[in-house]
C-alpha cells in the first residue's frame, strides 16, 4: 500500500491534492505543532491579478498540536474571508461552486476544529477532481517519535509498504530505517500546470479553488497528472 503523510492544509494547492491522488491512503499529519504564518489556516486566492491571502483566525499557544487547533472570531473576519473569496470567482464560469464551501466555513463555530474544517474543505476539493482516496489521522494512530522517525513509525502502524514523499524528504530522511522496516520511499516532484487565468500573467501555487472556479470539471483531473516518482 502506497501512502503519503500531509498536514491538513486551508484550501489546498493542486499539488497536495495530485499527491493524495497518487496514493492509496492519505495519513493526515494533525499530530504535530501547528506551524504559524503557513498554510493550515491560510491560503491564496487571485484578485486581480494578485494573489491574496484568505484566512481563518485561530487560537494557537506554542506547541498547540494542529489537531487541537482551534477557530476564534475577530471583528469581521467571516465577511472579510467570504468577499475575498468571493471576488475571487467573480465573473468565472465556476463561481456557484464556492458556495458550498463557504457554507462549511460559516458553520465552523468559535471554538470548534481547524483541523475538521480544513478536511472538510479538502474533501470537496478532492471530489471535484475525482479523487478517492481513504484518510486517517495520525492522531489516531499509535505512532511516535519525530519527524523522520515518525514517519516510519506511521507507515509501520498503517502496514504500508511504500510511502510517498514530497521532495524536502530528500534533505531529511533515513533511507535505511525505512529499509529495515521493508518500506520503499518514493519521492513526489509536481510540476504545476498552467491553466488560463483570463488576460492576466499565470500565477502558480494558488488554492486549487482558483482551478475549480476557471476550468469546466473535465479538465480538472488532469491537472493532477503532472508529477513524477522515483528514488533520490
């Protein structure tokens, strides 16, 4: 079994959702500390021309497992996410589509999980790509240590026998350790396609909302193709 391990990230980018595709169980990494000014309560969408950020407020002390993240409210920050989001799509063919989206946001209380919100968001990413593939939450699972040590411990607790990594893998893994666990390590290089954002420069690495909202669903999936796997 071929699994990839991921935080869950706002929104995501084409590039974590071609990685779920690629595999055959997402292990949802909401285990470890919550990373300020990243992606788990944040990602960009285009206005105008320029990528601009959408965000979730969040109660996060230092060393706050992402799983236990959770929502906070500050002044306007529903109305300022909703027309950022909004004027987003504005005008494209898929702009009813975030409505969806917009209604799991608003039912995200004060108080309740980012996490939970986030893979809600993804879920409906995925399926608008056509993507399905099972997840677990690392979380759940009996797993220890950190960073590459907890990476086979997670692969060794879900009996994979090949784990899918992004490229930073490269710089950090112990290769043999996977070894001894008779686990093979890929890596994933995603090379992001390019997709008509009207009259202006293409802008890569956006939410994979931005897709959604410009491209009929057909053309979707094969945005996901462009990657490659092998060994370092």
């Amino acid at each position: 079994m071929r699994v990839t391990i991921h935080q869950p990230e706002h929104l995501p980018w084409l590039g974590l959702l071609a990685k779920v595709a690629a595999s055959e169980l997402w292990i949802v990494l909401d285990s470890v500390p919550y990373r300020k000014n990243y992606f788990q309560n944040r990602n960009r969408v285009l206005i105008d021309g320029k990528p601009t950020w959408v965000t979730v407020p969040v109660t996060a002390p230092f060393g706050t497992p992402i799983s236990e993240v959770r929502i906070c409210e500050v002044p306007h920050w529903r109305r300022r996410y909703r027309g950022r989001l909004c004027q987003s799509v504005s005008g494209l063919p898929g702009a009813h589509k975030v409505d969806d989206l917009l209604s799991s946001v608003d039912a995200a209380a004060h108080g309740s999980s980012l996490a939970d919100l986030n893979l809600d968001l993804a879920d409906w990413l995925l399926a608008q790509f056509d993507v399905k593939v099972p997840r677990i939450r690392s979380s759940e699972l009996d797993a220890r240590g950190a960073k590459g040590e907890l990476i086979v411990d997670l692969c060794r607790a879900v009996g994979a026998d090949e784990y899918l990594a992004g490229p930073s893998g490269r710089d950090y893994l112990d290769l043999e350790a996977f070894t001894e666990q008779g686990i093979k390590v890929s890596f994933f290089d995603f090379e992001h396609p390019v997709y008509s954002q009207g009259e202006n420069d293409f802008v890569p690495c956006l939410s994979a909302v931005d897709a959604c909202a410009r491209l009929a669903p057909e053309e979707l999936p094969p945005l996901l193709a462009g990657y490659r796997t092998g060994a370092s």
